[in-house]
C-alpha cells in the first residue's frame, strides 16, 4: 500500500459501474478504497475481482464491536488478501489488539499481513457533538491524541484522519501512517466536505497516503483528473 499514496474511493453503489470507472485507466494497477456501500453490495468476491487486476485494497468497514468478534471478522477479511483494513479506535485498546490478531492468524494461514490503521473520531464529529451527545468532556483534539495513544499501544499502524490533524498527530507519534481523506484540488468542487486540503498541502502536512472520490470518480474526464491529483500530490515533494 505504501508504494500507492494516491487511494481512489470507489464509491459507487455496484460492482459494475466500478470496473466501469476502472476501465477507464486500462492496465494500470491503482490503490482503490472500497467501503460500506460497495461491500455491503457485492461482497467479498468483488473484492478478489479487484485482487485479480492487482489493484491494492484498503478495505474501509471501520470495525467497531466486542474483541472477539472483530479478531474474527479480521481473520476472514486477511483471508481476501486486503492490503489495508481499519477500526474505530473508540472501540478499545483490547479491541484493537484483537484486530492484529485476527489479521495475524489469517497470515498464518496464508495470507499477507495487511496495514491496520484506526479512525480516532469522524471527521463528521464535531466538539459540541461529543460533549453533548457522546458525553466526552475535553477538546476534540486532546481527546483524538489520547486515542492515538491506544492506537499506539495496541500495535496498530496509524490512524486515518482529517489532513488538518496529521502536523499534530505527526508530532506526537512520528511513526503512524497517516490516510487522509477530504482533498480537492484548489479548483475543484467542495461538496460536503468541510475541512479540505490539496494534495500537495496533505503532503506537506505529512499525509503518507489521501483518499480521493469524487474529484476524480465524478470528474468529467476521471484518468486526466488523477494525473493532476498525482501531479499535485508529487510537487509537494519536489519542492520539500
Ligand atoms: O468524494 P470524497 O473525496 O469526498 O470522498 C472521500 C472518501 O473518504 C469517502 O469514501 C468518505 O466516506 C471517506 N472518508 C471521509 N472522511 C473521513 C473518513 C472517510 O471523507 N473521516
């Protein structure tokens, strides 16, 4: 995963409007993320499909349940062969420890040991939300610094979060892979995105890997779109 610092959301609702999309980019090998909605449609098997045309994989279902049952459910997910998964890391220390467990028992068993990244709170969360209905009393960010603690502790690789958090969160724990969703570059439509970087500023900021949907799934010619989002992204490191 870490040679692909550009992941595309294949957020689409089927199967067949994805390969759709990826036909678009011929042979090339891209990272793609899959989530709830596409996972929940097609299943495990479209995943393997992906697997077969050598796309890398961060398979995004945020597990959040008792440490037994997500040791399980990761067991089954190392099985697909995945090269990122990820928790909510509100789901404890233990159950987190359980996830490394559940991918290790999968290598064993023949598959490869994906990276295992945590989401600390939603970047829909805001600090009024988690006061008053989550009942957590301190600022957001003191509060997704402690989680990254817990992440730290319980082995895991890193976190994914907003690329305004990644100098903070960098600075605490310099060894944490960082994903970054909501990025766009400086023309593109925002939609319902709040708090959004460019490529090169995530980079800049930190960011090892971002997650891009709609500025290239939804752009008017995709395969040209990702070429600026991958130009945009490197010239960050050009100028570093
Ligand atoms: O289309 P867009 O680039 O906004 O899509 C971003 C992708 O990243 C979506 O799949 C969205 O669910 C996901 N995501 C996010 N913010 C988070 C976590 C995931 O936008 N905090």
């Amino acid at each position: 995963m870490q040679q692909y610092p550009l992941i595309v959301a294949l957020d689409f609702s089927s199967g067949h409007e994805a390969i759709n999309f990826l036909s678009q980019f011929k042979d090339r090998r891209l990272a793609v993320k899959v989530g709830m909605e596409l996972f929940y449609k097609e299943g495990p098997d479209f995943v393997l499909t992906l697997k077969e045309k050598g796309h890398a994989i961060f398979l995004d279902l945020k597990l959040h349940d008792i440490p037994t049952t997500v040791e399980r459910a990761m067991r089954q997910i190392g099985a697909l062969g995945v090269d990122m998964v990820n928790v909510h890391a509100l789901g404890g220390k233990e159950m987190m420890k359980a996830a490394l467990k559940g991918l290790q028992d999968s290598v064993k068993e023949g598959g490869k040991m994906p990276l295992c990244v945590a989401v600390t709170h939603l970047t829909s969360t805001s600090e009024a939300m988690m006061e008053n209905e989550i009942g957590i009393e301190t600022s957001l960010n003191n509060h997704i610094l402690h989680l990254c603690q817990q992440v730290e502790e319980a082995g895991l690789n890193g976190v994914v979060c907003s690329a305004e958090d990644v100098k903070m969160i960098k600075k605490a724990y310099p060894n944490f892979y960082t994903v970054t969703p909501g990025i766009r570059r400086a023309t593109d439509v925002i939609h319902d995105q709040v708090r959004i970087m460019t490529p090169s500023e995530a980079a800049i900021a930190g960011s090892d890997a971002i997650v891009v949907g709609r500025g290239i799934t939804r752009a008017p010619q995709p395969l040209e779109a990702y070429h600026l989002y991958e130009k945009d992204w490197r010239s960050s490191h050009v100028s570093k």
